[in-house]
C-alpha cells in the first residue's frame, strides 16, 4: 500500500510539472515579443517604401485606428492617406524604437518613438527635407497570423521641413 501512495504522488508531481511547463510557456516572452514586434515595424517601413499596401494592410486588423490630432481613421482611411503621402515623397525612411512594452495575455501595448524623414517637393525645382517625430502607444493582438496592430494612439507629433517646426 505504501508503494502504491508513493508512486501516486510521484505521478501527480510529475502531472503538475508539466502542466506548470505547459501553462507556464503560454505566458508572452517579453524579449520575443518585442522582437517580433520590431520586425513588424521593420516589414511595415519596406512595405511603405516599396508601395506595397496589401501586405501593409496585412500586419492591421480588420478593426485597426489611429487617434491623432482628436481625430480617429480606420483602417482603410489610413491606408488611402499612405497610399497619397507615398506618392508625394522620394528615399523615405520610417524608424520605430519600442521604448517600453506591456503585454497581457494576447494583447501587447508599445510605448514607441517613431522618426519619418524623406525628400519632399514643395516647389518646383525645389526639394526639401521633411521629418516627422511622434510618440504613441500602439496595441498589438496576437493571432493565428502573427502579432497585428490594433491602434494607434499618437501622443506627441513634431513635423520639421529643412529643420523648421511647422
């Protein structure tokens, strides 16, 4: 009988292990999500540079917004307003650092410092340089597809042509 009660909590011990190991490792790595996060931004920028929209729009949820300015767009308005401002400019670079990130369960918000800079056309013959610094916090979902960005919340927005604020 004895032996019988030993191998039984020997068995549950080891059921408990590996559901701890199981449930454990469901919990969101914060270095691997804000890795795979970084190379979302990273695909975004390369998609914007080469006008490839469809895969821009693949790394949004269905349901994506911006809220800047008191304003909000969704997704397709956002994606209209890339479409034109891709148009207008030339050598675009588009830098997103995450300066702090809270993730909970499938759910991640990134503090994040964005600088956009390119040669823009103001007047004919005349190029000038135009950059734009904000911070926002984005939400990202975790899906079947990857990490998706649900919002945008810009929180700060610093324009500069030729080192000017507008």
């Amino acid at each position: 009988m004895r032996i019988h009660s030993v191998k039984l909590v020997l068995a549950l011990a080891s059921c408990f292990t590996f559901l701890a190991t199981c449930f454990g490792s469901a919990k969101p790595n914060s270095a691997a999500v804000k890795t795979a996060l970084t190379r979302r931004y990273s695909q975004m920028e390369r998609d914007f540079r080469a006008q490839n929209f469809s895969d821009y729009s693949s790394l949004l949820t269905n349901s994506f917004t911006i809220n800047a300015m008191g304003k909000t767009m969704t997704k397709a308005q956002t994606l209209a307003d890339l479409k034109k401002q891709s148009k207008l400019v030339k050598n675009p670079r588009w830098v997103r650092n995450i300066t702090h990130l809270v993730i909970n369960n499938k759910t991640a918000v990134a503090s994040v410092t964005s600088d956009f800079s390119t040669s823009i056309q103001m007047h004919p013959g005349a190029m000038s340089t135009f950059t734009l610094h904000e911070t926002k916090a984005d939400t990202w979902v975790q899906t079947p597809r990857g990490w998706l960005l649900q919002n945008t919340a810009v929180r700060t927005m610093v324009p500069t042509i030729n080192g000017k604020k507008v």
